[in-house]
C-alpha cells in the first residue's frame, strides 16, 4: 500500500505562485488561488520534470482540487476542479486569509 499524501478531502490548500522558466502543470490562472482538496487520485511522476525530458521526477501524489470559479477568474457561480500534483499546494491558514 502507497504511503497517503499531504492532504486530506476538505482541506483548504492555496497554489504555489511560482512562475518557473518551464513547463508546469500548474495552470496561470490558478496560482496563488484557494481551494478544497476533493479527493487524493493517486501518484504519479511529476509532470514538470518529465517534460524536460529528464528520468528523475519525483513521484508525487495527484489532487482534485476543487475552485470556486470566482476565486480564478473573478467571476461565475460554478466551480472547477483541476488535478494538482502536492508540491503546487500549500496548507491554507486563516491568518494568510488576506494576504495575496
């Protein structure tokens, strides 16, 4: 049995900022923005690397990750869920709350 990542379903989680010279999963619109963890999908090599073509990848756990459509793009009364991998997320703390 694989070890259980990070996150559990119904944890807040904020997306990394980072901007990074190369390709990522991770999609423009979505960083630095708030959402709930739905359900961990399993693990997988770390996409970013792989496109690089380099063997190396850390093998990481894969997250539906649930956003309000307003939080991504300031509007729209539906949600979205993106799979994320772990090292794109970050434990959500009130006390971060404003900070943007």
């Amino acid at each position: 049995m694989s070890e259980p990542g990070v996150f559990s379903p119904g944890d807040r989680v904020r997306t990394y900022r980072h901007d990074p010279p190369h390709h990522t999963r991770l999609p423009r619109y979505a960083r630095g923005k708030l959402g709930v963890v739905v359900e961990p999908e399993g693990r997988a090599p770390l996409a970013d690397v792989r496109a690089q073509g380099r063997d190396d990848a850390p093998v990481e756990m894969i997250y539906a990750v649930r956003f309000a459509a307003r939080e991504l793009w300031g509007e729209g009364g539906h949600d979205v869920v993106l799979d994320l991998s772990e090292s794109y997320l970050e434990p959500f703390e009130e006390a971060d709350a404003d900070v943007r």
